[in-house]
C-alpha cells in the first residue's frame, strides 16, 4: 500500500487471518448468484480454487501495488475460464462473478479497516486507494481471461464439431445403422418433431464477431421455439450453422425478432422421427441456396413453403434473371414504383385477384388498387388476366432474389 505501511501492514495480517472465511464465503455467494457458477458441488469446487487463487494474488498486488499492470491471471482463474469455455457458460457470467467479488472484497478491506483506525481522513484515503487497486487488478485479469476463454472456447467448439459432423452427415445420407447410437452420440433425440434451420452471417465480413452474432440468433430461436429439449447445432464454417430443434408441438417459430443485423434463416418445415429429421432439412438447405442468391434489398428470412418454387431459378441466375425480363418487362425493372406494383400484384393473386379483398389487406381504397392494375399492365404490355401461374412465379422471384433478378431502372 502507498499509504501509511504500518496501517497497510496491519490490514494485510487482517486480511490474511480471515481469508480461508472469505475464500467459502465468495464462493457461495458466486454460487447463489451467477448462472452456470457453483451449480452442483464438482463446479463450487473449481469456484472454491479459482476465488482463491485470486485472492492471494490480489493480496500480493496490495503489497506491491506497481506490479498491478503486469498482473497475469492465476491459474485457478485459468482453469475456471477454460471449464466454463468448455460448458458453454456465457464470458460476462465470470465478469459478474469478478465484479461480485471486486465488491465482496473491497467491503471486507474497509470493514478490516474501521477496526485499525478512527481517523477519518486516513480511512479515506486507504479506502479509495484499495478500491482503485481492486478495479484496476479486475479489469487487468478479465481482458487477459477474455483471450483465454475465446481461444479455449473455439478449440472446444470445433472438437465438437468435428465428433458431431460424421454422424449428422450419415444421418442425411441415410447410412445410419443403429439410430440409438446416433442419439447417444449426437445428445439429440430423433424421435421427436423437429423444425431445421440454417443460420449465416450474409453481411460484410472482417468484423470479427459473424459467428458470435449467428450463434446468438440461433440461440434466441431455441427460446423462442420453447424446445421440448436442447437443440442440436453444428457449425458448418465460422458463418454457418445447421440446427434443428426439437418442438414441442408448435407449428410455427417467430424468427424475425431474433435477427441481428447481417445474419439471414432459412427454415424447413417441422416434420416427425429421422425421416423429418432428413427432410427437413433438405428444405432448409434449398431455402438457404434461394438466400445466398438473393439481393441485398430483400428480407433476412428464408422460409422454404414460401420459397420452394424458386428452387430452380436460384441454380441459375443470369437465365432466371432473363427469364423474368421476359415474363414481366418494364414492371420487372428495380425501384420504388414497380416494387409497389409488384407488391399489389402479388397481394391481388393472393386475394383471388378481388381488387375490394386487395384493397383491405393493404389498407388503401379499392380505386387505388385498379390503378395500380392497369399501371402494372401498361408495363406489361397486356392484360393481367391473360397470363398464368408465369406472372406470379416472376413476381415471387423479385420479391425474394430482388437486385439477383430484377435489373437497374
């Protein structure tokens, strides 16, 4: 301590005398407190070893006070971050631990040091300086933790990928023999509904968190999904997960809220046992090839019963996009007027082609939609009521390939 050093002497054999109490107090109180901390006696005791280890560095940087900034974490932090690496406990969970015991121990410094002086001025002062020393050593072994825990928690991840990927790979290619023993080593049940996803970080890259934000989102989809169990989920690279979750009955997920920005979904249909397992799937994995041909300009979500008829036309772009120049002429051109004609279209097919039905599901007058009829017609170039499923078909693939079809205005 810079302070007085008999005073700092003093509160250091203090310190020293009650730290076997405040080691099993920390430890329970991080225990109560923190998710995925101390939740069964095995992980109390890697809490126990990592809050004291700790304390006796921070007691040793109490009595060296300039070594602070060159303060590695012991090793007893070391192996709690790369335990809960390993366990898929979220990093900020030990930053609160951290930050529970940063007040933990400053609260015992200042009880310790009512008891030596009761000269205010003095209490003050060894006060502020203990606190500031205690910040600067927690902030100091939370960033050198942050590196430890990211490199453990990918090398981790991509272990369990690695032992995950054979197995799903022959599920899809129906090569699996014994179906329980899949289950066993995938952690997944296949008897259940599931509803596969597929999430990839579609924005630009060299940001450094794609596969931090695509797990997130895959994540808020499982809650979202109230899942009857865990969800299985397999990275296929650093921008794409596979996932299926397990439903407990629901139809449909809302995705849309649990999207974050640059990350795109792509959704099968929920389906039953190992052959719903496969198809859906499938149909995830043709809703993601409809997304990674898609534009910019469209939506971030990807459900295959709304985009399975554009299978075809995403394999091959440069004839999909003259196919639909063909099929809808100038309305097939980019901007604000013909999206707007294109939208109207595709409502009034929707609608059984009723102008009156059109003009309530998009909250205008009716006069309005048989203008924007006939405007769409001159830039057709004929009646509406001529053509077939080809017009909604062209309209469907501006409306999800936007700018991968439709050319500049």
């Amino acid at each position: 301590m810079r302070t007085d050093n008999a005073l700092g002497a003093a509160l250091a054999a203090r310190l020293a005398a009650c730290s076997t109490h405040a080691v099993d107090s920390l430890t329970e109180l991080v225990g109560d407190r923190i998710d995925g901390l101390g939740g069964d006696e095995v992980e109390r005791e890697w809490v126990r070893s990592s809050v004291r280890a700790n304390i006796e560095l921070v007691m040793q940087v109490m009595a060296h006070p300039d070594d602070v900034e060159l303060v590695e974490p012991p090793l007893g932090g070391v192996a709690l971050a790369r335990r809960i690496a390993q366990h898929d406990v979220p990093f900020y969970e030990l930053v609160r631990a951290y930050h529970l015991a940063e007040w933990f121990w400053v609260r015992l410094c200042m009880r310790e040091l009512a008891g030596l002086t009761t000269d205010v001025d003095e209490y003050l002062a060894h006060t502020v300086e203990v606190s500031s020393l205690v910040h600067t050593y927690i902030d100091q072994v939370c960033r050198r933790l942050s590196v430890i825990y990211e490199d453990e928690r990918e090398r981790w991840r991509s272990q369990e990928e690695s032992a995950r990927i054979g197995p799903i790979t022959a599920l899809l290619t129906g090569a699996v023999t014994d179906v329980a023993e899949a289950e066993a080593g995938l952690g997944y049940r296949l008897g259940h509904s599931h509803l596969a996803v597929i999430v990839w970080f579609a924005g630009r890259q060299g940001t450094g968190d794609e596969f931090l934000r695509i797990k997130r989102v895959a994540a808020e989809i499982a809650r979202r999904a109230d899942c009857r169990g865990r969800p299985l989920v397999v990275a296929r690279d650093h921008t794409t997960l596979w996932v299926w979750l397990p439903l407990a009955g629901q139809e449909r997920v809302d995705v849309t809220s649990a999207l974050e920005d640059g990350v795109r979904v792509a959704l099968g249909e929920p389906a039953r046992g190992l052959d719903g397992f496969v198809a859906s799937h499938r149909q995830a994995s043709a809703a993601h090839e409809i997304g990674l041909a898609a534009g910019p300009d469209v939506g971030a979500v990807f459900p295959y019963r709304e985009v399975s008829s554009l299978a075809f036309l995403s394999a091959d772009l440069p004839r999909a996009r003259t196919w639909v120049a063909e099929t809808l002429g100038e309305l097939a051109s980019s901007g604000r007027r013909t999206e707007e004609l294109r939208r109207t279209l595709r409502t009034y097919s929707a609608a059984n082609r009723s102008a009156t039905a059109t003009a309530r599901l998009m909250n205008c007058h009716k006069n309005t939609i048989q203008y924007r009829i006939r405007s769409a017609e001159r830039l057709l170039g004929h009646s509406i009521e001529s053509t077939g499923l080809e017009l909604d078909l062209a309209l469907l693939a501006c409306h999800w390939l936007g700018d991968a079809v439709t050319p500049p205005s």
